[in-house]
C-alpha cells in the first residue's frame, strides 16, 4: 500500500489549517470555519486550488473526531452547577432553546425539503457551539464577567439538550414506519440516558476505582477506548454514536480522575476534532451554495435577531443589566459542531442533500459573525445601552472583578497567586492548587503548558 500522495496532501492541508488559523486569530476568528474553508478548497468540487482530496480517505479518523467533540463535552460537563441550580437553568436556557427551536421548525417547514429536515433545521438553530464559545471566554478574558456564569449555565443545559435531542432524532430520522417499533426504539435510548445520568451522579468514586492506573500511557488508551467503545453502543442501540461517547464521558467526568482525562484528552479531541470539521468541509460543494443562499440568508439573520432579543430576556430573568444581556446574546450566537453533528446523521440517514450545504454555509456564516459580535459587544452595548451612575455596590463589584481578573491571568501565566488567604489557595509541595472555580476552568483551557499532576493517591 503506497500512501504517500495522500500523506504529502494530508501533511499540505493541516499546515495550511495552521497558517490560516494563525491569520483568522489575528482578526478573532475561532479555528472551527478555517477547518471547513481549508476542506472546501481542497474537495474534488473546488476546481480554483491545485488539491484533490476524497472524504472517504479521512473517513474513520473523522468519525474519531465526532467522538472526541462529544466526548469531551461530557467530560467538561457541570453535574453540580446543572442539579444546583436546575430551576434558573430551566428558565433561563429552556426559554431560550424552545424559542429557537420553535423558530427553526417553523423555517424548516417554509423552506419546504420535509418534516423530518425541518426538525433537523430546528436542532441547528437551537443550541450554540460551546467549542467556539469556551475559547471566546478565554481569549476576551470574560471569566470574571457578571454574564458569565448565566452562559455557562445555559451551556450546560445545552449540553442536557443534545443528548436528548440526538437521541429522539436517531430514531425519528431512522425512517421506522411502525408505530410501536418507534416507541421501543425511544424507550431504549431513554433507559440509556438515564442509566448512564444515575451511575454519572451516583456512582462516580466506583468508576474510580475501575479506570484507575499510574501509567499516562495505558491510562489514554483505556478512556480511548471506552470512548470508541460507547460510540459503537449507543451506534448499536440507535442514539448514535455522538451520545453514546457523551455518556461516557460523562460517566468519567464524575471520577476523581476528570482533571486528567482532560489534560490527555485535550490534545486527541483538537487533532481528531479538526479532522472532523476537515472531512465536513471535504464533503462540501460550492456548486450547490446557490439552491440554499437564500434559506441560509433567512436562518443567519433570524438567528441573529431572536438571539439579539432573547439577550435582553436573559438579562431580565438574572438581574443583568442591558448591556450585559448584549454580551450575553453576542456569545450565544455562534453555531458550530452541534449542527455540523445533526447534517453528519441526516445524510447517513438519507434526508435531502441540501440539509449539508445549508448546515455548512450556516455554521461558517455564524462562526464567522459571532466571535466578531463578541469582539466587539462591549462597546457596541456601550452605545447603545449607556451605564448609568455606578453605586458604591456597583463599584465594590467592579473591584472584586479586577481582582478576579488578575487572579485568571496569574493561573494562566503559570505565576503564583496575586492574593493571600486560604479561601483561593491551598499549599501542596511546590504546587499551588487553584481553588477559584474560574480560575481552575481558565487554567484548564490555556494553551499554556503547565506541569502534569498525579493523583494524591500515588
């Protein structure tokens, strides 16, 4: 097997990815739209670019990556935060989720390709990119924001949302006729969900006990495949393969061993995931942007206006301010891997072909727009929503938010803490544990490289 075309090819492209990753941060463009654009002009469709590159060539490795995305978004997710404060969130995220939803169904029926591609329209509007949206927090250095802790929360519900949806479109979508059959199906998937939620909540020091191992090597390759593994179940079961690997790592991320996992992780979810969003933009073909230009144009700025509006519901539901509501909105609005996700099982399903040029120009239309909303809602909410007098409670806020600011940038530069006190830190050997639950989220997500730490235990 001579395969040394297609790895100069491969090897072009990711370098390609980088240069141009490099270029979009510049102007504050995530990584997830350069992925797509560098697959796009390297598909068998683009004739302008000296590449020619099959989908089918990056085909496992892709599903690989779909795995990790989901993966690693159980993993990251906040049982505490979702059953602590579970009627906020429901208020917040799920009028927020049905609303979009709601105005996604309804567009999916005015385009006209079908019932079941308009519920699938309906998942792409619902719920944002946490990908895009986790790494804007980090690099706009909004983690002590008075709105953060609201987004994340919606989040987090978002993350509940997917693993529900996912399961109830498998089987919608699997073009079961009998009405009974359907119902067994959804039964399965559900009894699946809950299953893994309970051992998730419950049974986290057990699991602890099973996946624990000193060796970081046999350590990856046994949450590897556990990942791999619980995709292929939940693939067998008929709730995908995407939540299949979310229950797991959902599973996992309520072990004493989350913080490692993440930091092994990490790097397989970014090379797997950009093989992902590679393969998607591979699949894409310019020649069929014009049949859903105008669908596209219709979604991005309902998206945009319902998101806008909701902005300001949010703030109004959690005492923000206008402004704050602003920010909120403009965070929110980015799509990305949830919706390439649903395109990926409506065509494997064999629903209309446009629903993957729709989902493509869609996501790199909102993921394009939304890092530079975010950029700049700031001083766009400024404008239009001017502050008023700052009360002394206001103030002492704006304090307490420098230092909490400084306290992020101390635990990302690898520096030790800029304030004293037990309540933030804790002494272990040469380490300095983070305490601050922002900070901690903030150090996990750097790019900075920081020392790997074992398990006391060991």
């Amino acid at each position: 097997m001579h395969l040394g075309e297609e790895l100069l090819t491969l090897g072009l492209l990711f370098i390609i990815s980088y240069v141009l990753g490099r270029l979009g941060k510049l102007i504050g463009l995530p990584a997830i739209p350069i992925y797509m654009l560098v697959g796009l002009i390297a598909s068998p469709y683009f004739h302008l670019f000296p590449l020619s590159f099959e989908s089918a060539d990056v085909e496992l490795i892709a599903v690989f990556g779909l795995i990790f995305l989901l993966f690693s978004l159980g993993l990251e997710f906040d049982q505490d935060e979702f059953y602590g404060n579970a009627p906020k969130l429901l208020l917040s995220g799920g009028t927020r989720i049905i609303i979009n939803m709601a105005a996604g169904f309804i567009l999916g029926m005015w385009i006209g390709w079908g019932t079941r591609e308009a519920l699938i329209i309906a998942g792409m509007t619902a719920a944002s990119s946490s990908a895009i949206i986790t790494k804007l927090f980090i690099e706009l250095r909004r983690l002590a924001n008075r709105e953060t802790p609201v987004i994340l929360g919606i989040m987090v519900l978002e993350d509940v949302f997917i693993a529900i949806y996912l399961a109830i479109v498998a089987v919608v979508i699997g073009g079961e006729a009998d009405v009974w059959a359907v119902v067994l199906q959804l039964a399965i998937s559900f009894t699946f969900l809950i299953v893994m939620f309970v051992v998730a909540r419950f049974g986290g020091r057990i699991v602890s006990r099973l996946v624990r191992t000193k060796d970081d090597e046999l350590f990856t390759i046994l949450f590897f495949g556990l990942a791999v593994a619980f995709g292929g179940i939940g693939e067998l079961l008929g709730v995908s393969d995407a939540i299949g690997a979310f229950l797991i790592g959902l599973v996992l991320g309520a072990t004493r061993f989350r913080g490692r996992i993440e930091q092994l992780a990490l790097p397989l979810r970014d090379v797997f995931g950009a093989f992902f969003f590679l393969n998607f933009g591979l699949a894409l073909n310019p020649s069929t942007f014009g049949a859903v230009l105008v669908p596209v144009a219709v979604a991005v700025a309902m998206t945009l206006v319902i998101n806008t509006a909701g902005g300001q519901l949010i703030a109004w539901q959690n005492q923000l301010t206008r402004a704050e509501g602003f920010n909120a909105s403009a965070m929110l609005q980015n799509r990305g891997e949830f919706a390439l996700i649903l395109a990926t099982l409506a065509v494997s399903a064999g629903l209309d072909d446009r629903l993957t040029p729709f989902a493509g120009l869609y996501v790199l239309t909102m993921a394009i727009i939304g890092p530079i909303l975010a950029v700049n809602s700031e001083k766009i909410g400024a404008r239009i929503f001017p502050a008023k007098k700052k009360t002394p409670a206001t103030l002492e806020h704006d304090r307490m938010a420098d230092e909490n600011i400084a306290l992020v940038e101390a635990a990302l530069s690898g520096r030790g803490p800029a304030v004293s006190g037990d309540d933030q830190f804790d002494d272990i050997g040469d380490e300095v544990l983070v305490r601050d639950p922002i900070a901690e989220q903030a150090l996990q997500q750097s790019d900075a490289e920081k020392p790997r730490r074992r398990d006391p235990e060991y």
